[in-house]
C-alpha cells in the first residue's frame, strides 16, 4: 500500500483547510486509515482515525473543529481541518493499518506541512 497526501498549505487563525490522503496497492486489506500530526520538537500525535467499519477516534485537541470521512472502496480519507489555530501547525501524516495474513501493519504517508499564522 502507498498513500498520497495533499492539501496542506498556509492558513489564517480561525480559517479552514482539506487535507486528502489516496491508498493504492491492495486498498481492500486496508482496516484503518487516519491521520496524525507532528509539532515541532514533539511527539506524532492522533488527530482522527477511521475503520473500515466507521469507528471514528479523534485525538482530544481537535474534537468538535476537525472532521475526518474516508471512502473504503476508493481507498481514500480526508480530513477536514475548521476553526484553525497557531497550535494546529504541524506536518499531517495519512497512515493506513492494512491487514497482511494475520498482523496489522503500518503504512505513513509523506506528510504535508499545515502552517496556521497571519
């Protein structure tokens, strides 16, 4: 499985972005596909996940401002980003937990930059 992100770019305090992520390769196996972020000098941190099944998770500073909706048979989530703040600015990565035999793994995509500033 590959994934391809886009969408990232710069935004103002309070506006809004799409962030788009498309598998390809055996999309099929693929269970959860999601998005996380990483700051600066931090940790990668969850920002939303969705499986095949639509269990949505979404990590605890984005609730209520980001909306993540994923088409299974295209292989593709997006993430819409709402109500930006300077604390948002991170490079997003799109990850995908594919199922291969009988072990989930992990696949990253390349990251795209969100810079929030005026």
């Amino acid at each position: 499985v590959q994934l391809q992100a886009s969408g990232g770019g710069l935004v103002q305090p309070g506006g809004s972005l799409r962030l788009s992520c498309a598998a390809s390769g055996t999309i099929a196996d693929i269970n959860k596909m999601g998005w996380y972020r990483q700051i600066s000098g931090k940790q990668r941190e969850l920002v939303a996940t969705k499986t095949r099944g639509g269990i949505i998770d979404y990590g605890d500073s984005v609730k209520g401002r980001f909306t993540i909706s994923r088409d299974n048979a295209k292989g593709t989530v997006d993430l819409q980003l709402t109500s930006l703040k300077p604390d948002d600015t991170a490079v997003y990565y799109c990850k995908a937990v594919v199922l291969e035999g009988s072990s989930l793994e992990d696949y990253w995509g390349q990251g795209t930059l969100v810079t929030v500033s005026s």
